[in-house]
C-alpha cells in the first residue's frame, strides 16, 4: 500500500476553506484515496474516499490530481467543531482486509 | 453518533483484574475491528472479525482475548494487563471486512495501575 504524507499541522480561519493537502507519489491504480479524521477524545470519523474522480459529500470534497500522486481534502466553511487531526490513507479497494493503517495525520486548528 | 457504542467509556484496573470491553453496533454491518491507541502513536489494528468468525489478529498477546457472540456485538477481554496497556481501546464496524469505510466508537479510556 501506498505511503501518504501530510503536513504536521495546519491553521485555519473560522468561515474560511481548510484545503488540507496529502502526498501520495507512490499510489497503484487500484488504491483509494481515503480520509478520516479524530477529533479530541472521540473515535475516528470517516470523511470521504476516491479513487481518480473528485468526490463531495455533506461533509469535504477531495480533490485528487490527474497523475493521483497527491490529493486535497477541502472544508469549504471551517468550524470550530472540525478541530481535529486529519488521516489520509491509500488502500487498495475491495481488499481481504478492512485493516485501516493511519499514519500521523494533520492536525487542524480552526481558530475564530 | 455513529451507531457504535462502547462501555465502559473509562477504566481503570490493577494488573490482576480481569475486565471486559463491549461494543455493539445498530448499523447492520457483518465486520468489526478492534484497535489500540496509544499517546502519541498512530492507531494499531489488533482483531477483525467478519460474520462473528475472527479473520485477522495482528500479534496481539493472548492477555487480550476478543469475542464476537453475533454480528452486532464485539468484546474484548482483558486479564493481567501491564501498565504499558493503557491506551484507548476503539471499537469499529464497517458493511464488510473488505470495506473501508468504517465507523468507529469513541472509545474506552483503559488505565492499568
């Protein structure tokens, strides 16, 4: 599986867009894209997954480029509430194993 | 709420108690994991059950022992643990074990003393 790098940590301005960015040079044609992110305390929350489409739910949308090396996972209007450290993960679909691996993620302070 | 829940949500137990994890799932799916987070470490698989049948046990010591009575509900069952097991202890549930898309508890915050 593909290895993913994340930046440390990022700010954000309350009511801006959090454009988190997520390396992945190395992603094989049948590895998703997938995010989720841990807010203080809480289990991991699933966020969004793609494959080679940009992709938008109620949540994000995630923007991946046409190479697939690198992806960008877009608040369009931060909260408070999306302080939390965020995952990207490369994983092949349709796998025998559902076992997420997370690396270190971005943690993602929205300040007012 | 992700439709998982998890008790206790805080435990702590000397290292010669012996104390069980449950999580139950509302959601309909025939998958559940266990993972171990640890301060300042990256989440850490250790069981995944599909259809109550354990499929994957990721070097786990046998001082864990995990049980799946049917597909709604997952324990986890601790005896003589050692304070570097302190961590919190995050039950999932995703459709099928191929599946990615999971949806986590919040988590049992244990403490060994």
């Amino acid at each position: 599986d593909a290895k993913t790098t994340q930046p440390p940590s990022m700010d954000c301005a309350e009511g801006r867009a959090a454009n988190l960015p997520c390396n992945h040079s190395t992603i094989s044609g049948n590895e998703y894209v997938y995010w989720y992110r841990q807010i203080h305390s809480q289990g991991p929350q699933y966020i969004i997954h793609g494959l080679k489409n940009n992709e938008t739910n109620e949540m994000a949308s995630l923007i991946i480029t046409e190479d697939r090396k690198s992806s960008t996972l877009i608040l369009p209007h931060a909260t408070l509430r999306d302080t939390a450290v965020y995952y990207c993960i490369a994983r092949r679909g349709g796998g025998s194993q559902g076992n997420l691996i997370f690396g270190k993620g971005t943690k993602l302070s929205v300040k007012p | 709420e992700t439709g998982v829940t998890q008790t206790p949500r805080h435990l702590v137990m000397g290292m010669t108690n012996k104390k069980s994890l449950k999580c139950e799932q509302h959601l309909g799916h025939n998958a559940m994991y266990w993972y171990k987070q640890s301060a300042k470490k990256p989440l850490e698989l250790m069981f995944v059950y599909s259809l109550e049948e354990r499929v994957e046990n990721n070097s786990v010591p046998s001082r864990f022992s995990p049980e799946c009575p049917n597909s709604s509900h997952l324990f986890l069952h601790l005896h003589t643990l050692q304070p570097e097991d302190s961590a919190l202890y995050l039950c999932a549930s995703s459709q099928d074990q191929r599946s990615y898309e999971q949806y986590f508890g919040p988590g049992t915050r244990l403490t060994v003393t």
